[in-house]
C-alpha cells in the first residue's frame, strides 16, 4: 500500500489550490474527487454564472446603445446559445485544472473517499494511507424544508444553469447572492422576475446603503422585490408554481412558470466518515479550526466551504495556501479581515472590510466618506446615465481604511485596491502616494485620500 504526504478530498478550488502548490513543492499528493474537478465553483457556480452574466450584460450594452451614440436595431439573443457558450467555457477550464493537477505530479482518483481513521482513506475499493490530511468537501444547496416543495419541480441553482428554455416568469426564493445574480440574468434577457426575501434587506451581511441602492437600481429594471415576507407553501397549478407568501399576518399566492430556491449553502462535512476521527466541533456542528487551518487532528485541516468561514472560492484558495505552507514548515496563518465579497449583477457591486452597521454594532468610532463614482473621468465614459456609489470607512484615531463598498462596474476589478490596504493597514497618507493610472475607474478612491 503506498502512502502519500497529503491526501486531499475534494477537488474544488481549495482542493486543486492546494494540491498544485503541494506537488509543486516535491510532496506525494493524493486528490480525490467523486464528481468533477473544479468543484461547485468551476462547473455549477462561480464560472458558469459569470459566463451566463457576461452575456446579459452584453446584451444589456445593445438595448442601451443609443447612449454611446451606437445604433444596433433589433438586438436579440439565442438562450440556447448562451447556455451552450457557459458549457464550453466550463469544459475548457476544467480541462485546464486537470493538466496543472499532471503538470505537479499529483495522482487523481475519481470517487467516493471515506475516511477509515486519521491515516486512511477508502475509495473505489482501495485503501490510501496519508501523513496529512486537506478536507475540501465544499458545500451543497439547502433545499428548505417549505409544505409542498415536493410537489414542485422547483429550481436550485444547478437547474438555472442547465436550462434550456428561458422561463417568462420567475421567482426567487432568496435575497442573497446566488439568487441576486440569477435573478440579474433572467430580467436581462426579458423574463419576469420576483425575489422573495424575509429579511428588511437584500444581501444581508453588506454594506446596507450601498445594498439599496442595488436594489432602486434593480426596482426600475422591473424586478419586484417582496421583503420581510415568508413562503409559506408551495403547490402545482396546471404549467404553473404556485407561491403562497405572507407578511403583516396577510397571505397571496404568486404564479410563476418557475421558482429558484435560493436560501444559502451548507458545509458539505457528513457521509465520508469524518464522525470516525472525532474531530472537534462547536455548536453549530462546524468543524473548529485554527488559523492554519488544522483541525483538532493537527495534521487534518479543514479548508474552503467545508469549514463554514467563507463560503468564497477566493477564500478557499487562499485558505489551502496556509494549510499547504504549515505542512511544509513554513510560517504563515489565515486572516479573514480583508475578503472582498462581490455580486456579479449589472452593476456590480463589491464590499471588502467592516461594513457601517458592523462598526455601529462593534462600537467603533469612524469616518463615513461616500461619493458617486461619477467622480471617476473612466467611469463616467464608460456608464452614461448611472451615478454609481463609492463608500470609504475610516478609523478617526488610526487613520486606517476599515471598509471599503462599491455600487458600479467594474467594482469587482478595483476592490482588491481597497483590500490591500485594509490588509496592510494603510493610513490615507500612505495610500495617498501610490500612484494610479489615468483614466481609471480606481481613482476613485484618490478622492477620498
């Protein structure tokens, strides 16, 4: 039986970060994957998505033509194409993932992995053993558990991917992220779109005042948003999905050709034997771990979705970096102080940092800056008619950005600017001296400084 430095489980972007840097470094490494490599976030999330995104967005462009003074007549689109498109663009990268894991030497076993003990694996009939241990499981959708969900043939976000009919109407069960961004998608391309969120806000966990502006944004595009109000029950009326609702104790029945279930994601830590090591856990039956990533087992780590920490794919690579360096003897930790978090809508908005109503929560004293992006020359060439919003959070005493949040694109691009120096802990001054590129939309934090 050989045995290998580290064994991974799990072939998403924690595991796959985590193994090419493993085998780059001349360790023996084991992945093992029972779908596809690439996990949720290559093949049914993160990639995908913002394939489908990118083609709204486009389109989006071609109805808004005349503002840039371009004449396109009769714009239209092909779904059937567009779905098409997100599927090659998934098998190219997938194919990608597959020769860095040959190009660092790591052996690849498609299956189901279960843990035997702390040393060994079981899969396809063959046992491993293993000197470490990366748990990279990721996370699956949580299907609520609503009367009548079984009698539906709802969506999850999977089966807003594969379709290959656009619906003329939709509703969203789910005010976050996911449904946000597929929720972006459809009402592009003309389908009638509902949100459904029981919270007094969308997004929860951003920036609050940047979030209503998304959603203003969003209103005039013609989604309906219904906040602060519960699905009851769900039930089949001919073609139909029937939503019964209720807010204020006064209930209505939505129709809708289909319903996405979007209400957040679980740890994917049950089934492959991880109760047999007698990992601790704390009382939401998370794994504990430390800020290298291991596990009560010291040479077990938990990294990506499976911890629960951050449900971020940037988050997942990053994390497998420090546990791949604490293996290797090399000094480092995981610091969540300075993720940025983005929704791909159009615009786009980003936040990295301590949002306003977490400071006023936590008691700290700070300094609110907010101006249009318009202040940006870039911004205003590139997004005629939309103002836009930039928001700096600034430690009085410190002189420390502690949040940065973004409302226009391209927010996802210059986040990462605001996230360094968060993470560096950068007064204005220093910042102030780095010199930006002009014309660029990242000079909009120059503003500020």
């Amino acid at each position: 039986m050989k045995n290998y430095q580290v064994a991974i489980i799990g072939g998403g972007p924690a595991g796959y970060s985590a193994a090419e840097k493993a085998g780059k470094a001349g360790l023996n490494v084991i992945l093992f994957e029972k779908k596809n490599l690439g996990g949720v976030c290559l093949n049914e999330g993160c990639i995908p998505t913002k394939t489908l995104l990118y083609s709204a967005k486009i389109y989006d462009k071609t109805k808004d033509a005349k503002r840039f003074a371009v004449n396109i007549e009769n714009a239209s689109f092909d779904f059937k194409r567009i779905i098409s498109r997100k599927n090659k663009v998934v098998r190219k990268l997938v194919l990608g993932v597959k020769a860095k894991m040959e190009e660092a030497k790591v052996e690849v076993v498609e299956g189901e992995a279960f843990l035997i003990n702390k040393n060994t694996i079981r899969c396809q009939d063959e046992e491993y053993t293993f000197d470490n241990l990366l748990i990279c499981t990721g996370s699956h959708t949580f299907v609520p558990p609503i009367p009548g969900v079984d009698q539906v043939d709802y969506w999850t976000h999977e089966d807003a991917l594969s379709t290959k009919e656009q619906p003329k109407s939709l509703i969203v069960v789910g005010g976050g992220v996911i449904g946000l961004e597929f929720a972006s998608f459809y009402n592009s391309l003309g389908t009638k779109v509902t949100i459904i969120e029981m919270m007094d806000e969308i997004l929860p966990g951003m920036d609050r005042e940047v979030v209503e502006e998304l959603r203003k944004e969003y209103t005039k595009k013609g989604i309906e948003f219904m906040l602060q109000t519960k699905v009851e029950s769900l039930s089949k009326k001919d073609d139909l999905a029937t939503v019964t609702v209720s807010k204020d104790n006064e209930e209505q029945s939505l129709e809708a050709e289909k319903v996405l279930l979007s209400v957040g994601r679980r740890a994917s830590i049950e089934n492959f034997g991880l109760e047999n090591l007698g990992i601790e856990r704390n009382e939401k039956k998370q794994v504990v771990v430390n800020a290298q990533l291991q596990s009560s087992i010291p040479t077990i780590f938990v990294c990506g979705d499976a911890n629960g920490k951050s449900l971020l794919a940037h988050t997942a690579i990053r994390e497998a970096e420090v546990a791949i360096n604490t293996i290797l003897g090399k000094d480092d930790s995981m610091s969540y102080s300075a993720i940025p978090g983005i929704v791909y809508t159009n615009p786009e908005i980003a936040g990295v940092g301590k949002t306003e109503e977490q400071l006023q929560r936590e008691g700290i004293t700070y300094t609110k800056k907010v101006i249009p992006m318009t202040f940006s020359g870039r911004f205003v060439a590139e997004n005629e008619g939309f103002n836009g919003l930039c928001k700096l959070l600034i430690d009085e005493e410190k002189d420390h950005v502690l949040g940065a949040h973004l409302l226009g694109n391209p927010a996802s691009e210059i986040i990462t600017l605001a996230a360094m120096a968060i993470d560096l802990k950068l007064t204005t001054k220093e910042w102030n001296k780095i010199v930006f590129p002009h014309p660029t939309v990242t000079e909009i934090f120059k503003e500020f400084l």
